[in-house]
C-alpha cells in the first residue's frame, strides 16, 4: 500500500504542477479482490511488458479501442517510459528491444475501470491532502 500511496502523490503533484491546481489531492479506493477472479467481469491482465502490452500501450495513446474489457490490470505507461513507448511507436525500436529497455524501468501496476459496472465496484476509503 505504501507504494501505491508514494505514486498517486507522485502523480498527483505532477498534476498538479500541470494544471495550475491549487492543491494536490489522492483519493483512496478499494475493491474486493475475489471480484478479479470472478467469471462475471471480462479482465484484461498483463503480467509484465509484453508485445501484447505494447500494442494495447500504443493502441491507447492513438485512441485506438480494440478491447471491450470492464477492467484492466498491468503495468501503467507512465513518463518514464514516453521515450521507449515513441521510439517503438515510430518504428525504431522493435519489440524485443523495446521491451529489453522497459526492464530497465520500475512498472508500477494499475487497475483501470473502463465500463460504470465495473466503477460501480469501487468503495471510498479516504481523501488525502498532499503537502508540496
């Protein structure tokens, strides 16, 4: 929990330096984790970085949606990792070597909620005020 809390502040100053906000705000939520195991919600998982990961990465940065998923679990492509994503984008890198440079990386796992069944699973657990 600690780390997921250390990149949602990360993540929320960075926000908050690019909108001119006057605060920095992570709200907490929780889900029952039984719910990703279950046979009544279609979950995209990726493991790790792979060519599949790749190409949803990509696919979602052209606003190309090809899944029809209530959630989906994995790495998040964060900034650190825009110049690999562009380079394999652009045709540059190919996968293999793409995926070699995203080792080099910490992946941050994310659950994302793409359908208002799945947000519906959401229960609020806090608000937190970030200090800058």
């Amino acid at each position: 929990m600690e780390k997921d809390f250390e990149q949602a502040k990360k993540w929320s100053l960075l926000k908050q330096k690019r909108s001119g906000s006057a605060q920095a705000i992570v709200t907490g939520f929780w889900i029952d984790d039984g719910i990703l195991q279950s046979p009544d919600y279609k979950i995209l998982f990726f493991e790790s970085a792979t060519k599949e990961w790749l190409d949803f990465v990509v696919n979602n940065r052209r606003g190309t949606k090809i899944y029809d998923y209530e959630m989906v679990m994995g790495p998040v492509a964060n900034d650190s990792l825009y110049a690999t994503l562009l380079l394999f984008e652009q045709g540059i890198l190919s996968v293999d070597a793409a995926i070699e440079q995203l080792k080099t990386h910490t992946l941050f796992d994310r659950l994302s909620f793409h359908t208002e069944k799945a947000i519906a699973l959401l229960n609020f657990s806090q608000v937190h005020l970030i200090k800058n």
